[in-house]
C-alpha cells in the first residue's frame, strides 16, 4: 500500500517537471551538419576565416565573398622593445582594414613563419622559427589550393616581411599554371609590402623628422624598429612595443620621434594603416581589371 502509494506521488512529480532540454529531438542539428541546411543564428561579423564557422563562411562565398587574403609575416630580432613577431600583429591591423575596405574579402590565418636557414649553427638569442625556401613555397602553394577548394576564386598573397616576397609570387606563379585561371586565379601583391612609401608619408606629407633614410631597415637609433611599425603596433596592442617599460625607462622614441603620447603614436599608427590600405587595395584593384 504505502509503496503504491510513493509511486503514484512519484509520477504525479514527474509530470509537473518542465521537460529536459536532454529530452528535446536532436533532429535540428544533424540537419545543421547537412551543407545545405539554414544557419539557425545570426552571423558573426568578422572578416577572420578562423573566427567563422563553416556555414557563416559558406553563406559569405554565396553571397559573392568570394576573394581570400593570405598575409604572410616571420619572427624575427627587432631590437629591445619591438615584440619578434611585429609583421604578425602588423598583419592583423592591416588584413581587417584591407578586407573591410574590399568589401568582398575574408582573411586566411596569418603565416606566422617566415623563410630563411633553419640549419645554421646554434646562436642564441637569434629569433625564429623558421623554414626553408623550399618549405615555404609548398606551404604557400597549398594554403592557396586549400583557399580555392574552399569556393574562393581570387587569392591575394601579401606579404609583410621582404623575405616572404620571392615564395609569395613563386606559389602565385604554380597555382595560375596548373589552373589556368579556373576557377580562380592567384597574385603575390609587392604594393603591399610598402614600408619605402611610408617613410616617405610620414616624412614629406605629414611632417615628422623621423631620422630615418627611405630606402634603410635601420634609422638613428641603430635598431630594425622604425615609427610606422611601432604606432601601427600601438593601434594593435601598446604592450607589443612595450610602451609602459619604455616611459618607465625614459625610452619612448623611436629615431629622434617622442612616443610617449600614445593616443598621438596611435593617431599616427591609424593615419598609416589607412595609407598602407589605400595602396594594396588600389593595387589589388588594377590586378582585377587586367584579369
């Protein structure tokens, strides 16, 4: 009697329990597995490949987003207050702004590494890693069929660092002679890499000494760091030029430049990411004309 009695109680509970979310069909996302199947939430606005998930990329490519961006950069020595991997966090600026700035773009994971002499002799404090000439290409080459694989069909190489330049236009080169250009077509884009132009800008339009020659990879101050490198690395992160550490020390300039005004060196830093941006996305422009 009492156990009937705890059962009927029991089952009255039950039934006025709110049903478990365990409980619900699973049909609604095995059907999101199928390609065709609807996004069931809103987009995310992001440019960035990685930050999207497969179906918001595959909406953006039927939706005539249809150029990728591959921006190449390296680890290397800057001196003493220029994070190694400068081109990577320059690259992050500077591939959201030129994807806006296109309209129809999304951008690859950067290439964080760049090519050089993986098997020279041990010397520490040299900065890294990297791989070979021949490596880099493969890598290059296969990043950009992956990209056309994807429903991509124009593929832009830019590169931040000189040494990226010669792999850039030799994957170029590979992937329009095996395709032909169909279904897509692939450029290595030199006007990215612009620092000459730059300096020239900052020098000339703008009216900033910097004590710097146009043509050089190191100015006054003795070291490969120069101003439009670091105030674009200030829009990105202050901590990457080590900004703080630098007004503790008394060393915030960079070539006979005053720095340590962070909302001007990132004024600055805004103004050339918006010069670099003009020049790539004009260039890249002119290559789809002559398509």
């Amino acid at each position: 009697m009492n156990v009937a009695r705890l059962s009927l109680t029991a089952g009255l509970l039950l039934a006025l329990l709110p049903a478990s979310p365990l409980a619900s069909p699973l049909t609604s996302h095995l059907n999101a597995q199928e390609p065709d199947a609807a996004t069931p939430i809103d987009a995310l606005d992001s440019v960035w490949l990685e930050e999207l998930t497969w179906m918001e990329v595959r909406d953006a490519i039927e939706a005539g987003m249809t150029t990728a961006l591959v921006l190449t950069g390296g680890v290397e020595s800057n001196g003493p207050y220029l994070a190694g991997g400068k081109h990577n966090y320059s690259n992050i600026v500077m591939g959201e702004a030129i994807a806006r700035e296109l309209g129809d773009a999304l951008v690859a994971p950067v290439v964080t590494i760049e090519p050089g002499r993986p098997g020279r002799d041990v010397s520490v404090g040299t900065m890294g890693p990297m791989v070979s000439q021949e490596t880099y290409v493969a890598w290059l080459t296969d990043i950009g069929d992956s990209l056309r694989s994807m429903g991509f069909t124009e593929i832009y190489y830019l590169g931040d660092s000189g040494g990226n330049q010669r792999g850039q236009q030799a994957a170029a080169d590979a992937l329009n002679a095996r395709y032909d250009g169909e279904p897509a077509v692939f450029h290595h884009v030199p006007e990215f890499y612009n620092h000459v132009q730059v300096r020239r800008y900052i020098q000339e339009e703008l009216g900033i000494p910097e004590q710097m020659e146009y043509e050089a990879s190191r100015g006054s101050d003795g070291i490969h760091d120069e101003l439009s490198i670091t105030s674009v690395l200030s829009v990105h992160d202050p901590e990457v030029i080590r900004h703080d550490q630098r007004m503790d020390a008394g060393l915030a300039s960079i070539n006979g430049i005053d720095i340590a005004d962070l909302e001007w060196t990132q004024d600055l830093g805004r103004r050339v990411v918006d010069f670099r941006t003009r020049l790539t996305v004009d260039a890249i422009r002119e290559l789809r004309d002559g398509r």
